[in-house]
C-alpha cells in the first residue's frame, strides 16, 4: 500500500518564535499583510529577511 498524507518538507519548520505587539502595531501589521496579500507569518518572515539582508550588506 502506498504512503498516505502529506510529503515531508525538504526544510522543515520546526523553530517557534514569539512576539508579542501592542494594538497599534498589530493593526499596522494586519494593514500590510491585507494590501499585500500576505499572511501575518508571511509578513513577518518577509520584514525578519529584510532585516537579515541589510545586515549581510553592511558587513560587506
């Protein structure tokens, strides 16, 4: 019988992160995921590369 359910990532996400916003905040994150057809998760992985790219930049 063949295997049933869903096919195992290639790079699994198993690292939990955490963060608490105040109202204003959240309301500005909800603003940009909805004009931009996101998820809030998809947001913040998106501005967290941002971050993470600008910093790769300056050390060069």
């Amino acid at each position: 019988m063949a295997k049933m359910g869903r096919p195992k990532s290639e790079k699994p996400k198993s690292n939990k992160v955490s963060v608490r916003f105040d109202e204003e905040e959240y309301e500005r994150l909800k603003q940009f995921a909805v004009r931009n057809h996101k998820t809030l998760t998809e947001a913040v992985r998106e501005g967290v590369g941002l971050l993470l790219s600008s910093e790769d930049m300056e050390d060069e």
